[in-house]
C-alpha cells in the first residue's frame, strides 16, 4: 500500500465509511438523522416533503458508500468505459427504484411503519425528473441502468434542465403547456460540484500562429460560460454497483461578472448572468422534429465540450492520447452530441498539438452514433452561418473533415458529382448547411439503427452511399427497456406471480422468461395472472380518479394507445376506430349490446407548435366528450384521455391494459419501445409491420399479435403508383361514414369548421396513409373483439407475450452494444 492522498492515517478514512442503514433500527435511526439534521424539523413537525427527503436521503445514504467504492475502483482500474452522450435523460421518479436497486424495501417498509409513517405518501411527493421527450430520453435511462446493473464502466452525460418536458393540460379539449417546474422543491438524488466546473466558451474567431516553426491554429472565443456538474447516482440491481449520470447546469462565469462589474454597469451584469443560465433553462419540446434554434445549439455543444472535457481531465498525468480509444468510447445518442466530433479534433490538434491525421485517427476510434429516425424532417442540419458565427473553429475542422472525406469518395468511386453531393457533409440546398447525420457517419467507428427493420433501411434508403463506402460500419442493435422499472416496480403482482413460477433470477437474465411458456397450459396459473391483470385495472382506476376524476369501468376490454403526438404514429387511425364504433351505434346499425365493451386511453403530447398535432389531441377530447355521454352506447364505449402522460403514469398504465396499439405507418416508427413494455406486461399488440414490431411479432408468433397494414415495400409501391386517399375514402362505406361525422361538427358542437382542416388533411394529403390502412385495422380490430371473448384463450396468448419478449431487456442491447460497438467487458 501506497499512502493514502491526503495522508491519512486514521483507519476510518482508508475506505469509504460502510452504509448505515441495513437494518431497521439502523434505517430508523439514519431517517430521523436527515429529518433532524438535514432538514431540521422533528417528526411532529415534519411535512410529507421532508420526510420523503429524509426518507430518500436514508436510502440514497445506503447506496453512497457503494457509489464512492464504484468510482475509486473504475479510477484505479483505469478500464475502458462508456460515455453516453444524450441531449436527454427521461428518469421517472428515483426513489423506488433505488429503493429496489439497494435491497432495503422491506427493511424500509418496516422502520417507516414503526415510525407511523405511510411510504406512498412519501412516494407521491417526488416530482419525477422529466428530461427528456420521448422515447429516445427514456432509452438513455433504460440503458444507464442496465449498464450500472451488468457492472459496466459508464458515465452519462447530458444537461440539468431546469424545466423539463412541460405539463400538460387541457382547456375546453385543448392543449395547454406549464412549465415543469421540477426542481421547485429540490430533489434529494443530485450533488452539485461547483468547485469541478468547466468553462465553455463560444463565438469569436480563429487566427493561426507561428509555434516553433509550426503554424497552429487557434479559437480566441468571445465569451464564455460555466458548465456545472451534477452527479446523480446509477445504482445496479443488488449488485452493489452504483455508477454516475453527469449532468450540466450553466452559470455565469466570475470574468464575466467581474469585468461587467468594474465597468460599473449592474444592470448588464444581471443580464449576462440571466443569459448564461438561459443555457440549460429548458427542455426543447420537440420530438423526431429539431427546430434549428441557436439556444438548442448552444445547449448541445455546452454539455458535449463539458463532458469531453470533464472525461479528458480525469485521466491520468501525462496519458498517452494515442490510447485514448482503450480507455472510453463517446456512444452518440443522435446526432445533438454530434458537435463532439470536431471538439475532440480541435483539442487534439490545436491544443495537444498532435498531427491531424494522427488525431482523427483517434476520433474515430473514441464516437460511434445511434440513429433513431427514418423521418426525413428529424435529420438535424445546422446552418453553416449559425454554426459558424457560434463556433467558427469547428465549422473549419468541419470543412476539413469534409474535404478529405469528399477526396477519399472521389478516389473510390470516381467523379460522380452528383454522388459527391449527396454524400457531402455539407448541404447546398435550402442553404448552406452541415447535415450532422453524415458527420457522425463519417466520423464513427459503428452507425447503429435501433430495430432490424429501421436498420435495414437506414442502409438501403437514408445513407446508402454511406452503406457502400464503409463496409462492415452499419450495425442494428434492438432496442430494449429496463425490467426492473418496468416489471418489476410497475407490475409487482405479475413479477411475485413469475417469481412464484419460475424462481428469482428472471429480472437480471429476462430469456428465462421462456420458462413461463409452460404455464401458459396450466388453468390455475391463467386464473392467476388474469386477477393479477384485473387488480392492475382497478389500481390504474385508483390512479386516474384521484390524478383526473377517470373511471376505468369494470369489464371492459383496455385498450391504450399511449406515445408522443405525431402524425406519422396516426393516433387518427385509433380515433376512426372509435368514431366508427360509435357511428354504427348510434346510426342503429349495431346494437349497442352487441358492442364488446371497452375503454380507449390516450396519453400524448404534441410539440407546442405542431399545430395539426394539437389538432388531433383537441378531436380526441371532443370525441371523448361526446361518445362518454351519449346514453344510446350504453356505457360500451370509453374514452379517456388523461392529461400529461410521463413515466410515473406509463408505470400504472401498461400493467393493466389489455391492448396494445403500436399503428404507425410502416417505414416510419424506427423502433418504439412503448411495444415492448406492453408486451412484456402481457398485453397484446395490434400493430403494422413496423420498428421493433417486427420483432415482437417475430418472438411471440402470429396468433399472439394482431398484425394489419401495408408492408413498407407496399408502402412505397404505393407512394409511386399515385396515393389518392379519396379514392379510399369513396370505397369504404364505413371510413366514409366516420369521416363525413367528424366533419359534420358532430364532435364540436355542429360547428363544421373546427376540425375541418383534419378531414381535408386526410382526404388530400395523408402523408401517413391513415386512410389506406383503414379497412385493414377495422378488419384486425374486429379480430381483437371476437379473441376478446374468449378470455381463457385470451390470457393464454397473453402469457405466451410475457414468456417470449425476455429478448426486449435493455440488458441484452447492452450486452449488444458491448460486443458489436463497445468493447467494453462489465469491470469484475
Ligand atoms: C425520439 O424519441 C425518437 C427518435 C428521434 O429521432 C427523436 Br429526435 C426522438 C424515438 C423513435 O421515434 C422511436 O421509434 C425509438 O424507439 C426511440 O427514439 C428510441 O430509439
């Protein structure tokens, strides 16, 4: 042994002090610690906040001294890591799952009953930490738990908005957005480092310089930031691993301050104070649709050069920058951490001074990029006058990683100007502008797509020449979604349930859920899992009475359509369902009692400005105004549509749904994950040929899944034959019926000009072909009605769900990404 850094001597400081609160006596006294010390209330006197703070704080206590072990012994075995670059992290709340993650539930659950305390009025105090859009913020979630749970080296960085996604309401069926002001009571997961703060710096220009012979070039940047990190801790599962989630808050920096300052004027002062803490303030709203805004810009470049920074710095003295690509590989989450490429460039070569051949040697070695889009629109391109006038060195290193990337093209395939074009990193047309999705191909050591489908396309439609010019570069890796939040802490009665069948063990090696295929055979254990499914069903009830005054009413199919607003996952599909449903009710062409009963729940948000998105969220309430009390369904029909769907209500709602709609045009939806998470709770999907779909169909077999839809191949046979969707319009009796209601004002109050532009947008544009699937999701709907009435058989093919999707476990991506990408074995 080496002395200890600080020169330590007293025993105790040689290792981090061991948790304090592995039994109840322990748990309590720790607890009332926090209360009395840390919030500095008694009991008697405590609110519900604090003691969810103290309460958290006692478990966040216990898994400390695991965090810092983690993080000397990451540092001294100086492994290859992960850094996952995300714009966003969409957590949901932390305590439960910490909670698990440490083992100490029952001892918890024991010590707060001896201090009458009730844990779920804790538990509803935490304000879930809502980072990010959608499914691609919640994969980064589910990837940084699986990675802490396999023991895998990883930091996560990403940016400490102040306000994340906002909160939904609706007003007269309109969505209205409030900030989330998720911090407003503090949160006892995050540790400020203040004293580790980075500075970034943006703007100005560049100038070469003679050094020793060698002419450099360097940024003299016009004004800076500071980036401060916050460390949140990423405990495995019982594994007693805990790794980090680093994420950026911008502050003012003392130059800026000082310099303000002494020229007297305070006014300017606040004001650059105001402007630089601007950069982490908020969430962009937008899902799969950038916005090219200069603030989202200066958002993704401030977390990418703090992370790049905070990484390089925590290596040792005088490392060898060569063996860079052994020691950390920066996965892309999209392309918003794409600026990180010529980052790393200019801090090899302009400051570390090594020959540009040699650093991008090592810059492609370090970035590999995850693609989660098809959507031509989602491509985020930057244009070269913003990128350059906020960073105009890395705009030149751009250029240059271009230019030779365009000389080696050329030398492959010849002067083929028009493959140059198209393969050129920066676009002409509508103005000039650097296509980030071609950087990070160019720049990475691995392109991944995140189903079979969408990877598969990816190569063959979006960046074909790519494709060809780098062999073995494209990779798929199925995306997949964390067991432990999503079964286990979100559907505790199935998980005792498949404990009970099959032993522990499942949750870290999901495959072994195969072993629950057996069971499906057996009658006790199909009357079991539907009185599970059943009490979901009243639990989600609870949920949404007390959240939204909702009913679920008993006996009633569930049936949830729950994922962003977009057009392209045509929620308007799902609603021609209903509205078609109730039109031959109420034309009596159906009698209400012949109706299978069931109950509709949307949740989405649509980007603040997408105005044909809110549209359809304003249609969807208006129907569900109307269907809901209209006497003649008979209570048949439900439809329900509670406000700000997040993570904490999809952890109630997928347990108990019974359908799954997962509708989006094939071709489109690159993955979803939203399916899996379903299927995995032993709901079955209706869905198209589409994203990770595929693959669910795939696992769980034909007759367990409704399948309906064109195939993409007939998707694009028909976008080149001519759609009309008219001509779909005239030929279905029941489409035309259900359109022609909508646009009779039935649903707005006999006013036809409120969701006039939804029918017309359908009738002459249907970018989605919603009315080209139409009469094959009526077809399948009705196949879903008449399995329905089979419940037997129904729970049958429910359980065969469960036991077939073990493959959609984000441990096994990550077991993927580590073999195919990474290279970066779990650290024993
Ligand atoms: C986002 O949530 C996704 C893709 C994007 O390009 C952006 Br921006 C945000 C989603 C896809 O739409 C899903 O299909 C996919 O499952 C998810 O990312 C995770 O890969």
């Amino acid at each position: 042994g080496s002395a200890h850094p600080t020169g330590a001597t007293h025993p105790l400081a040689l290792a981090p002090v061991a948790g304090p609160a592995s039994t109840v006596d322990g748990f309590v006294r720790q607890f009332l610690r926090n209360l009395n010390y840390e919030r500095g209330v008694p009991l008697s006197a405590s609110s519900d906040n604090d003691r969810y703070f103290a309460f958290a704080m006692t478990v966040r206590d216990y898994l400390m001294a695991r965090w810092l072990e983690d993080v000397k012994r990451q540092r001294d075995a100086q492994a290859k890591g992960v850094a996952y670059l995300s714009a966003e992290y969409l957590l949901g709340r932390q305590l439960d799952n910490n909670l698990l993650a440490s083992g100490l539930g029952d001892i918890a659950a024991e010590a707060m009953a001896a201090c009458g305390i009730d844990i779920e009025d804790m538990r509803a105090q935490e304000v879930e930490p809502g980072l990010g859009n959608g499914g691609l913020g919640r994969l980064a979630a589910c990837f940084i738990d699986s990675l802490a749970t396999l023991g895998v080296p990883n930091t996560g960085y990403g940016i400490r908005y102040e306000y994340g996604i906002f909160r939904q309401t609706f007003q007269d069926g309109q969505q209205v957005e409030q900030p989330d002001s998720w911090l407003k009571l503090g949160s006892p997961w995050e540790f400020p480092h203040p004293e580790a703060a980075q500075t970034i710096t943006f703007g100005g220009h560049t100038e070469t310089y003679d050094d020793e012979g060698v002419t450099r070039t360097r940024w003299v940047p016009a004004w800076n930031v500071l980036a401060v990190p916050y460390n949140y801790m990423v405990p495995g599962y019982l594994n007693g691993r805990v790794n980090t989630l680093r994420l950026w808050s911008s502050r003012a920096t003392n130059e800026f301050d000082l310099r303000v300052f002494n020229s007297g004027d305070y006014e300017e002062a606040v004001r650059a104070q105001t402007f630089a803490e601007n950069i982490s303030k908020v969430l962009y709203p937008e899902d799969s649709t950038p916005q090219g805004k200069e603030l989202r810009l200066q958002q993704q470049y401030f977390f990418v050069a703090a992370s790049i920074k905070d990484f390089l710095e925590s290596l040792p003295e005088g490392f060898d920058l060569a063996e860079l690509p052994e020691r950390i590989i920066f996965q892309l989450n999209d392309t918003h951490p794409v600026i990180g490429v010529p980052e790393l460039m200019r801090i090899l070569v302009d400051e570390k001074k090594l020959e540009w051949d040699a650093a991008w040697q090592i810059t492609q070695q370090c970035f590999a990029y995850t693609c989660h889009t098809l959507l031509p629109e989602a491509l985020e391109v930057w244009s070269v006058d913003l990128l350059g006038r906020l960073l105009p060195r890395h705009l030149e290193i751009i250029y240059r990683i271009n230019e030779e990337f365009l000389i080696a093209v050329r030398e492959r395939f010849g002067d083929d100007e028009l493959r140059l074009r198209n393969m050129s990193i920066i676009g002409e047309f509508p103005e000039r502008s650097v296509r980030m999705a071609f950087l990070a191909t160019v720049a990475g050591s691995k392109v991944n797509g995140v189903a079979e489908l969408h990877s598969q396309l990816l190569r063959d439609k979006v960046l074909p020449d790519f494709d060809e010019f780098y062999p073995g570069k494209f990779t798929n890796v199925t995306n997949g979604v964390t067991p432990r939040r999503f079964v286990r802490l979100s559907n505790p009665g199935l998980s005792e349930l498949i404990t009970d069948a099959i032993g522990t063990g499942w949750l870290t090696d999901l495959e072994r859920l195969r072993e629950l295929e057996v069971y499906a055979e057996d009658p006790s254990f199909r009357e079991s899992f539907a009185s599970v499914k059943a009490a979901n069903k009243r639990r989600l009830s609870e949920v949404l009475h007390a959240r939204d005054g909702l009913e679920v009413s008993d006996g009633h199919m569930l049936d949830v359509m729950v994922k962003r607003l977009h057009e392209y996952k045509r929620q308007m599909l799902k609603l021609l369902h209903i509205v078609t449903e109730y039109e031959s009710i109420v034309s009596g062409r159906v009698a209400a009692g012949d109706v299978t009963p069931r109950t509709f729940i949307f949740g989405a948000k649509a980007a603040p400005g997408y105005v044909n998105a809110k549209r359809i969220i304003h249609l969807i309430n208006a129907v569900g105004s109307v269907v809901n009390a209209d006497a003649r369904v008979e209570g048949r029909l439900k439809v329900l549509f509670p406000p700000n769907y997040n993570v904490t209500l999809a952890e109630r709602l997928i347990p108990a749904a019974d359908l799954s709609e997962q509708i989006s045009l094939a071709g489109k939806e690159a993955s979803g994950t939203g399916n899996m998470k379903f299927a995995l709770n032993g709901a079955l999907t209706i869905g198209t040929d589409d994203g990770a779909n595929v693959e669910i169909r795939e696992l769980v077999g034909d007759d367990n899944f409704f399948l309906f839809g064109q195939t993409e191949p007939e998707v694009e046979a028909l976008w080149a034959k001519g759609y009309k969707p008219s001509d779909f319009y005239q030929a279905d009796d029941g489409l035309r019926r259900a359109m022609d209601l909508i646009a009779s004002g039935a649903f707005s109050g006999g006013d036809r000009s409120v969701f006039e532009p939804v029918v017309s947008n359908l009738l002459y544009d249907d970018r989605f072909m919603v009315l080209a699937d139409y009469s094959s999701y009526i077809a399948a709907q009705a196949k879903v009605d008449a399995a329905y009435q089979d419940q037997d058989a129904w729970t049958h093919s429910a359980i065969l769900n469960v036991a077939r999707c073990g493959f959609f476990s984000s441990d096994r991506s990550m077991r993927d990404y580590i073999e195919r990408i990474w290279h970066t074995p779990p650290l024993l």
